[in-house]
C-alpha cells in the first residue's frame, strides 16, 4: 500500500508490548503505507488523509504479529509418526524417510506450515531448512518462494549438515553435504535472497544443524561466514541429555563451553531449546546475548524436558518461541506455543510465578524480534515500525466472559483471526487466508505426503 495511504482501526483493546507494557482499553491504530503511524486511546484522529479503510474492531484485541524464531517446513509431510520416541529414537526413525525428500516435497510442505501459522496470527516466521539430499533440486529457493507467496515475513536458516552414517551421524550418506559444499552454498544462498534493509520480507541466517551433526570445522567455519556476511547464527543447543553426554564425551566439555569455542556465543546468534542449562550456561548466555527459541510443545512430545525460561529472562537472555518442525509438533501454529510455554514453565522450579500472561504475549512478539534482530523493526506495536499486527476476536463464547483481554487470548482456547496484516497488507480475513488457496495447499500436502511414505518405503 502507499506510503499516504493508510487504514484506520478502532475500538479495540490494544496491547502493544513496547518496553512499558502500555494497553488501551479502547483505542485505536493508524497504519500508512507498511508502517504504524500512530496508536492511542479513544478513537483516532479526525481530519486523516487518504484513508482508503476504516475497521471497527468492537470487541477485539489487537497485538503484535506472533513470531516463529524455530520450525522445519519440510516435516509438515511426516506428521503423527514416531508418537512415542524420545528425540534420539524419533529421530533414527525419521531422518531415512527425510533423506528423500526433493522440490515438490518442500515447496508444499513449507505451503502447509506457513498457512497454519499465518492463519492463526504469525506474521514472521522462519524455518531451519538443513536436509539436502543430493539431486532434490533448489530446496531453498522452494522454501523463499512459497513465504514469497504466502505474503509473510521470512528468515530462512539454511542448514547444513557434514557427518552422515559413516561418520557417525545419523543421516544416510546422501542427505549430508560435504564441508567445503555446505559452506559454499550457504553462501550463495546468503547472497542471492538476504536483503538487510529496515522492511525485508528475506532474510538468511547461517544455520549447521547440531553438534550431533555437523562437525566441529563446520561449526566454526561457518560462524566465520555468517559474520563475514553480516547475517545471523542459528543451531540447536542443549536440547537433551544425550547432547550434554556426546559432548563431554567427544570433546571434553559441556555443549555451551563447546559453542562457545566455536564462535557460537554472541548477540547474533540464537539456538533451539536450550533445555538443559546450568546457571554458568544461562549466565555465559545473558552475558553474550545469546538468543534462545523455547520450543515447548516440541520439547513434551519428545521428552525433552523444561527450559529454564523464568530463569534465562531474569538472566537477561533474550527468548522467544518456536513452533518446531511439525514431526515433533503436529498443531504447527504458535498460539499454542504461548499457552504451552506459560504451563509447561509452572511444572518447573518457579510453579505459578513462572510466567504470566503478558508475559507469554511478550515471549512470542518482541522476544521474538529480538531473537531474530529485528526489534527495532516489528514485535511490538509503535509508531514508526512495520504494520505486523493481528486483530482478535474475543466477544465470542470462547472468551466473552474473561475480562482482561490477554488473558483470555493466553490462557483461552485459540482465540479466531478476523485480521492480519504483514507489511500493512491484509493476509488473513475472518480466519482464511488471502494469499493462498488453504484447500489446495491441503490437497497438495496429502498428495506429496504420502509420495514420500511410498519412496521411503521402497528404501
């Protein structure tokens, strides 16, 4: 939309998660072209120019667009497999199946996991994409432009991964790349689709797979790479018990002292869960800035365990949440994740004063942005940053009778998107999307699904 163009929503609560926390009872948002112009109590202004649509959104609450800062589209085609596998045994079962997907797997795959995100109010998400079987075709660029075309904001992680089975690891030989390979086409990667400009919709992070994974010349070479190309860090850390044991064992250290040897500590980089963390872990963390995607659905379907997410935010660790690949989290939309994190948090040391619901909200907004380096661009609702917002409804049976707003959308049942706007555009109307045709995407992942249970079952 034009710059002086701009869209007029009223009569709303309105939580903004700026550093004050400030909300409005009843306010309103002013968006111009892609960015928010103004927000306040009451209703907007009088005399605005050039407004091309007034919305009345009585009975609603408007926040920032969710953030997703950890997913992986492509298991959006082995959903409800390995239910009842921890993490090692899940993944042993999965990765021969994974090692064959190509290009029209992953396009509509990520098609499948980004419509359920943004119909259900992400407006930024990523995905840690680290799977290349040799011959799959152009993986990443699949994935780019099927957010391209979904009309979400979008940082790919591109993976990678060096040790397969005769190293040790545990992909097939063919779905690794060499170290020399990985890094070159990380770069290139980074190089045809990064844009670092205020309101990019692409963005790439350089994003090695795990220490179980990838080896340690891989890890450190790309930490210098990814600051060669000023573009962020991403890996899992700390996930299990069996991480910690590996990594005494392979290299003499616990996994943070590990990354920390490689170049993996610092503002520009993020991990995946982070569940198993001693105070020295959480405080090397808050000193460096490291960021942290608290997956937490993710992390009871395997039997992971509980982050210590009170803790790492009084820490100062910045954290934010993360879907997680959709073999290990079948719902594959964040407000869940809000929810989760919020109880799952309670089960541990802190009980109820854990988190709270503000919170909560806070974790999958501006956490988020701080996590993948863009808070001063999106995650929270200010004049001047990009119009990311969702508008939701809550004067309906599933929420008309809690009072305070956030905590009906926190604590209530998912609450329905009348409105999502990515950029200042509308993607999300009464709950379907705009963008995309959800029943032919729906259609197009069945189909390309069970293609890949018949090529993996032939081995």
């Amino acid at each position: 939309m034009a710059a002086d163009r701009r869209i007029v929503i009223e009569n709303c609560a309105i939580a903004t998660v700026d550093g004050h926390d400030t909300e409005y009872a009843s306010g309103h948002v002013v968006l111009a072209g892609h960015r928010i112009e103004s927000l306040g109590a009451g209703r907007a202004p009088e005399g605005l120019e050039n407004v091309v649509r007034r919305i009345d959104a009585s009975g609603h609450l408007v926040t920032p667009g969710l953030i997703n800062t950890h997913h992986h589209f492509y298991q959006w085609i082995t959903r409800g497999l390995a239910t009842d596998h921890n993490l090692f045994d899940w993944l042993v079962a999965l990765y021969p199946v994974w090692a064959r997907i190509d290009e029209p797997m992953v396009r509509a795959a990520a098609q499948g996991s980004l419509a359920m995100m943004a119909r259900g109010g992400v407006t930024t998400a990523m995905d840690h994409h680290y799977v290349f079987p040799h011959g799959s075709g152009d993986l990443s660029g699949a994935i780019i432009g099927a957010a391209r075309d979904m009309g979400v904001r979008f940082t790919l992680a591109r993976g990678s991964m060096d040790r397969g089975e005769k190293d040790g690891g545990l992909p097939p030989d063919f779905a690794v790349e060499t170290l020399d390979g990985a890094l070159a086409a990380t770069e290139e990667t980074v190089r045809k689709h990064h844009d670092s400009s205020f309101d990019a919709m692409t963005q790439v992070a350089v994003a090695p797979c795990s220490p179980f994974s990838v080896s340690t010349e891989l890890l450190r070479d790309g930490a210098q790479l990814a600051r060669r190309l000023g573009v962020r860090l991403h890996t899992h850390g700390s996930e299990t018990v069996e991480e910690e044991k590996f990594c005494h064992e392979s290299f003499g250290m616990g996994p943070t002292d590990y990354f920390e040897s490689t170049g993996w500590l610092g503002e520009d980089v993020w991990m995946a869960h982070c569940v198993h963390m001693n105070d020295s872990d959480i405080a090397a963390f808050a000193r460096s800035r490291t960021g942290v995607a608290h997956c937490p659905s993710s992390n009871a379907r395997l039997a992971a365990g509980i982050a210590r997410v009170p803790d790492m935010l009084a820490a100062g660790v910045p954290v934010g949440l993360g879907v997680d690949g959709t073999a290990s989290n079948e719902s594959g939309e964040l407000h869940t994740e809000l929810r989760n994190a919020l109880l799952i948090n309670r089960l541990g040391a802190h009980k109820e004063r854990a988190l709270n619901a503000r919170q909560a909200l806070r974790l999958g907004t501006y956490g988020g942005a701080q996590v993948l380096g863009r808070a001063s661009e999106t995650g929270s609702l200010e004049p001047g940053k990009l119009a990311d917002l969702v508008l939701w409804k809550l004067d309906t049976l599933a929420h008309a009778s809690i009072a305070d707003p956030v905590t009906a959308l926190v604590f209530g049942a998912a609450a329905p998107v009348t409105a999502s706007f990515v950029n200042g555009r509308q993607i999300v109307e009464d709950g379907r999307l705009l963008t995309a045709d959800e029943d032919a995407i729906a259609r197009a992942t069945r189909d390309e699904a069970q293609r890949l249970a018949r090529i993996a079952a032939q081995g």
